[in-house]
C-alpha cells in the first residue's frame, strides 16, 4: 500500500465535452404511449428536456460546475493493494475538522450514487460546535465508480470494497473510526464492521436498515409475534412500500445482478440511455425531492465522466450476488454499535422488530417524517443531527473512539 496521496481535481477535457455534445445531438428517442406518465419508467418529456438542455446549455456551463465541486470537495487519490486483486487508484474526499479530537468518520455512497452524496454534509459533520460533536470526514469513490479506478478480476465483492476502506483510513491515520452508508455503503460499511469491529471499526451508522423476515425455524419466536400481533399503520406502509419496489422497482436490480455486461453497452455508449436509466430511480426513490436539471444533469455527467466508464459501476450488483457468499438481508450481525436512521421513502421499509431481531448491537434510533434513499443528500440536516445524537455527550456511542470524542 503506498503512502503517497495526490490532490485531485476535476478536469474533464474540452475534447470530452465536445464528444458529448456530438453524442447527445445524434439522440434518437423512443416513442411513447399516451397517457403513459411514470407507470412505463422514465417519461419522455423529461428525457427530452434533460437532454436538450444538457446540449444546449449545461455543457457550456460546466466548467462553472467543475469548479464548485473542486471548491466545495477536497479531493485526493491514493494507491491502495487489495489481497489478490493487485492495487487500484483510489479517490476519495477528506476533510478534516478544526477540532482536533473530531471523530473519524468514512462515508460509503452506493448505486447510483457517488461521492458527490458527501457534499451537503460535509460543512455540517466538520463543524465545530460546543453543542454537538464535529467529525474528521473521508468520503470514498468505491472501485469503479466516480474518478476511482475499477477493479479488472472477477470476485470482487463486499470483502473487497470493505477492504478498501479500512486501508484508506489507516493510510490517513485513522487507526479507530466510525462509518455511516446507505445502499452497497450498508453492506459495505455492514462488513467493514464485521472484519474490523471492534479493533478498528468503533461504530456504524446507516439510513439503510435491513432485517430478517419471520420463518419457522430461522427465526420462529418472530413468526409467531408476527401472526399474534397486528402492525402498526406505520409498520403497514413500510411493508407496502417494500412490495412496491419488490414488483415496481427491481428490474434494474436483476438485470445488473445477471447480465453487467450487456447493459454496460448501453450505459457506456449512450449518454440518454444512462439518464434514462439513472434519472428513473433519483426520482422514484425519493420523497418528492425537487430536483433542479442542474443537480440531475451533475449528478449524470460525474458517471459518465468517470474514470472507469458507468459500466463498471453496476457489476457490483453481479459479484455480490454470484461471486462471494454476502448479500443485502443476510449476515447482518456485527460485533460493533449500530444506528439506524428511518426515512418513509427508503426502498425496504421492515417492522422495527424484525429488524432489530436481526441487529442485537443496535444502540440509537430515529424515525423520520420525510426523506427517502439518498438521505444524505435528500435530507442532510436530518442525518446529520442524528450521526451527532448518537455520537454526540449523552448518546449512546459518545467517545467510542478513544480520544476522540469530537469536542
């Protein structure tokens, strides 16, 4: 592992800009049926509107957008060796707080997410405040994502991504730390603890909380609290939430669990296309966020920007669920303290008691009113004031890295 860390900044190249402007002004968009609103997945005239002005105007302004996200993300790269996969190239956000004991914190975005999930909390978590603890913030682009370079083997799976991780942080001397994820930064940051809990891993925090469901013989006290005992009119909407994405939402999950590849084609080649594809879930798996063109537009160009390609972001969904014996709503114990954040519009909504029947380390909760998937970025006051509840003096995980209580 070297110890050489590189700044980083975005620079995408006018030629680059010019090839994407080329590509998107030779789109040939489908046709629609009438009356088709959202039920077909992505409406038309929004794909036509987003692409129109991407050409037209966002493009020329991107080096405006450029600029912003340098300013507001301290960005790095930093050569990092994982076991049987040789080394990668690794970018990431750090920032560090003013407070000197602040609390090291590593933030794990997911599909279709990026780095770029950290940039409302950032100026939040390193705040320095004598009411609430401040953090150290080190936000990863995993492997294959954002200007992080993609693995080339097969296998490399939630081991790996944790793996990456940890050394991260112990190349930038956090030897102790705490994380926070939602989406594959649950799993991830789910076995970050598992591998280095409690040595290293102090506590984790996710707004993707996961349990099991009640079967006879796995869990057979649960099935039988759950057929004794009605649900809660919450408990009840989470579930229905839940069947929805199960039946509505899941294509993209089964398509990128099985064939990478063959989507790849399009995502790589097509700028629409990965909109398309993308634009779908920033707007279904939210709570009415009001998403500006812009921010959908920045959100888009950082994946195709990237370094390895918007190919290489969705394999994961293959060698987690093919290659390596981890998944989503399996293993989910860990030997560490864990908080959940509950957001109404998260895509698997459980019973609070399955899910701590599966997390007997559970120590904070916190139930939202508003707010979906994309917390972080949809609702960053919200997640952070709970990171600093349960961080914070009189929270439940207050001064669980030693020495560094945040204050």
């Amino acid at each position: 592992m070297s110890d050489t860390e590189a700044p980083f900044r975005i620079s995408i190249s006018d030629n680059e800009l010019e090839s994407l402007k080329q590509k998107l002004a030779l789109t040939r968009f489908p046709d629609e049926l009438e009356d088709a609103g959202r039920d077909y997945g992505a409406p038309l005239a929004d794909i036509q509107r987003l692409t129109n002005y991407w050409k037209d105007t966002y493009l020329s302004k991107w080096k405006e957008h450029e600029a912003k996200l340098n300013e507001d993300l301290p960005q790095f790269t930093r050569d990092i060796e994982v076991d049987g996969f040789g080394t990668l190239n690794i970018h990431y956000v750090h920032k560090k707080s003013t407070v000197v004991d602040a609390v090291p914190l590593l933030f794990v975005h997911g599909w279709p997410g990026s780095f770029l999930e950290a940039r409302k909390i950032l100026p939040l978590l390193v705040e320095n405040s004598p009411e609430h603890p401040s953090f150290h913030v080190v936000a990863v682009s995993l492997p294959g994502y954002g200007f992080s370079e993609a693995p080339k083997k097969k296998g490399f799976g939630s081991t790996q991504y944790a793996e990456v991780g940890h050394k991260l942080m112990l190349a930038l001397g956090y030897n102790e730390y705490v994380t926070q994820g939602g989406d594959w930064g649950a799993l991830i940051t789910r076995r970050i603890a598992q591998l280095y809990g409690p040595k290293h891993s102090k506590a984790w925090h996710t707004n993707m909380p996961l349990g099991e469901a009640p079967h006879p013989t796995r869990r057979p006290w649960l099935l039988l609290t759950y057929l004794l005992f009605k649900l809660s009119p919450k408990e009840k909407a989470g579930l229905e939430r839940t069947q929805w994405f199960q039946e509505k939402g899941i294509g993209y999950f089964k398509e990128q669990s099985t064939q990478p590849q063959t989507l790849g084609y399009s995502l790589a080649d097509s700028p629409v296309g990965l909109l398309g594809w993308i634009y779908e879930k920033l707007v279904n798996w939210t709570d009415e966020y009001p998403w500006t063109d812009d921010e959908v537009l920045t959100w888009i160009s950082i994946y195709w920007f990237s370094r390895a390609g918007p190919a290489a972001s969705v394999r994961i969904y293959y060698e987690v669920n093919n290659l390596t014996p981890e998944g989503f709503a399996r293993n989910i114990e860990t030997p560490i303290p864990v908080g959940h954040s509950y957001f109404p519009k998260e895509l698997a909504i459980l019973p609070r008691s399955w899910i701590k029947a599966a997390n007997p380390t559970l120590v904070f909760e916190s139930e939202h009113e508003g707010g979906g998937h994309f917390a972080a970025y949809e609702r960053p006051e919200a997640l952070v004031g709970d990171l600093r509840k349960m961080f914070g003096k009189g929270g439940p995980a207050f001064g669980v890295v030693p020495g560094k209580t945040g204050f």
